[in-house]
C-alpha cells in the first residue's frame, strides 16, 4: 500500500472547494429569483421553498413539473485509466452513473422522471471511433432510462477542441419529471421524532471522484490494488461499481401511501447532506453500520481522517428518508420491496435554532455552518 504519512488528505487537496463553489451556487440563486415573474407568462408559478432544493419546481393547477441539470463529474477518467491497463470497458457502468446522479436528484422532490437527456462534450470527435466505448455508453445509458421509468429524450454531443482534452469526454444530462396529484410532492415539513432511513449506495457511487484518483496516484499498482477488508476487488473495479437508482423507492413510497417528509440524495458533502433541509434540526445518527470495504481502503491509503471521510464520501448510503415514528418499518418494507438494502438509522431532534448532524457511535458532530446551500 502506501507509506503513511503526518498529513491527512482532503478533498480541498484533489483540487475540489465546496466554499468556492456553494458561493457561487447561492449567487446563482440569487439572481434566478429575479426570473422568476417570468412564469407566469406560461401559466405557471415558483411554489416559495422551490430554491435550494435538489431539484427545480414550478406550479400548475393541478401539478407540478420538475426539472434537473446534473454532471458526472470525473469518474469517467477513472474508467479511462483501468481500460488502458486492462483493456475492460466500463463505459456501461459509467452511462449508468450519470443518469443515476440527474434521476436521483429528481426524486427527492417526489417527482418521477418522465424524460433524460444526455450530455457528452468531447475534445475530439475522434473520441466516438472507439466502437466497444461507445457502444457501452449508448447501451448503458438506456439502462438507466429504463431503470428511471424514463424515456431517453435527446442530448447534445459538441466537440470542444481546447476546453476538454482530446481523449476525454465531459458527460452530464437533465430530466424532466411530474409530481401528480400534487398531494405526492416531498415538501420538506420534517418533524422532532421522525426518523431516518437509510438505503445503502454501491460504493463512491459519484461523489469524492477526484480524491479518489489522487489516493490512485500514491498507489504502486495505482487502480490495480487490491483493496482488502475481505473484498476481491482492485481499487479501480470498486470505484466504477455502477450508482444505484432510487427512483424505484420514492415510486413504491407513493403507490403504498407511505408519506416521505424529506429526502436527500447523499452525494457530494457526504454525510452532511442529511442536513439539507433550510428548517433547524439536529439529525441523530444511532445505528452506523461499518463502512464498506472500498471506504476503509480510502481512509487508510489517503490516508484521510475519520471526519474527512464522512463529510466527502457516502460512506455506503445513498439516499435518506425523514419520516413519522409510525411509519419508519413501512418504508423500510418500500425500499426493500423495491430491491434496495435499507434500515432504520436515528431519529430528528429540535435544539432551538441549531442544525447538526450527530454520529454518536463514532463521536462525530457537523454543525450547520458546514453545508451553506442556499
């Protein structure tokens, strides 16, 4: 492995500032809202907690539409350097991911994505003669669709010569989905006492990717290591362990009449994440499971401390519901019905005005001042 060394990685040191970038994230909404008069031009309203939320909404009478942009991020160069040492596309893999990261970011407002569309910029056409690689991301991509319930509308490939390089492929998309009736729509009116579940991830699914490659960078055998803790897998294979879609749960949610009050995407922030919502709680987290094999790995080859590593990587949860004390184990029975591992993990407290998310279990505390969305 590699040697250990006094000073701790971050995901500041792979080049990645969350301040920098949830600046100007809020500056854009800032502005945004001064648009916002302009829809009812179309018939349509901004419901008022719209901003901030994972997904965009706007208002009819009788529904509301959705609407995500969302990008990849770096993980595709992963799968670039694992190809040219072993030859094995995971372009499928990859396809998968970004879909997952727009559709999932959809869902968490209770809307079901009714099309996606893609994304790829490339440096050089020349990028798409690669028939195996680009054949498994044109297949991969509509597998997710068909994971999603999601038609695959269109996309846009423009070449970018100067801005990405020429072997690369910058991927992204955006969905647009419904929430009908309106009474479906996941608002956000979380309470003290509700509790929180949890629907496990896959691993890094596509958050703390360019960490990821710089831990690659340290290792002797780079993707190649293996990475232990009683799983087969070399570092590289575990990285690009396709997203999971949790579009299947909120649907499952929906049609048992379980009511979510809130749910969160857990991607970039980690596990700070689960204080996304604008109201003040105290989130509770009694029961952590272990971290997957893949996750110790990073930690100790990093080697990155215990906190840095909730607060840039899932950790293995993907996803989060809030819901009533009466209806934690209904949908716990949803997301399993729906194929997915998923358990009860703590419980929402209200201190006054305080937000923090609390890991008792493993002496853990992030106050609110440390996710600045909106």
């Amino acid at each position: 492995m590699v040697a250990s060394s006094d000073m701790s990685l971050s995901y500041e040191s792979s080049g990645v500032r969350y301040d920098q970038l949830d600046a100007f994230k809020r500056a854009c909404q800032r502005a945004a809202r001064t648009t916002t008069g302009l829809l009812a031009e179309h018939g349509y309203s901004e419901p008022a907690t719209a901003r901030g939320e994972s997904a965009y909404l706007i208002e009819a009478a009788d529904h509301f539409l959705a609407h995500v942009e969302e990008g990849l991020g770096t993980k595709n160069r992963v799968a670039d350097a694992v190809q040219a040492k072993t030859g094995q596309c995971f372009y499928r893999a990859i396809a998968i991911d970004t879909v997952a990261t727009i559709v999932n970011d959809l869902v968490t407002c209770g809307a079901l994505p009714i099309s996606v569309a893609m994304h790829a910029a490339v440096g050089d056409s020349g990028w798409f003669s690669d028939a195996t690689r680009m054949q498994a991301l044109v297949d991969g991509w509509a597998e997710g669709c068909q994971l999603a319930g999601a038609v695959w509308g269109g996309g846009e490939t423009p070449t970018l010569k100067g801005i990405v390089h020429a072997d690369g492929i910058v991927l992204a998309g955006s969905a647009m989905g419904k929430i009908s009736p309106k009474s479906l729509r996941i608002t956000g009116d979380v309470q003290a006492g509700d509790r929180i579940i949890f629907l496990a991830s896959s691993g890094v699914q596509t958050n703390g990717l360019s960490l990821c490659r710089l831990i690659a960078d340290q290792l002797p055998e780079g993707y190649q290591t293996p990475i232990g803790f009683g799983d087969p897998r070399s570092y590289g294979e575990a990285l690009l362990a396709p997203s999971v879609i949790y579009v299947a749960f909120v649907r499952e949610c929906q049609r048992r009449g379980v009511k979510l009050n809130y749910v969160s995407h857990v991607t970039g922030h980690g596990w700070r994440k689960l204080m996304r919502l604008d109201e003040p709680f105290v989130y509770e987290i009694e029961h952590v499971r272990p971290a997957p094999p893949l996750f110790q790995f990073i930690e100790k080859a990093g080697p990155i401390s215990r906190r840095e590593m909730y607060a840039t990587f899932n950790q293995g949860i993907g996803f989060a519901a809030y819901v009533a004390p009466e209806l934690a184990e209904a949908t716990v029975a949803a997301a399993q019905a729906a194929g997915y591992d998923a358990w009860i993990a703590g419980q929402v407290r209200k201190e006054g005005d305080r937000k923090a998310v609390v890991i008792p279990p493993l002496d853990l505390t992030f106050e609110g001042d440390t996710l600045q969305l909106r």
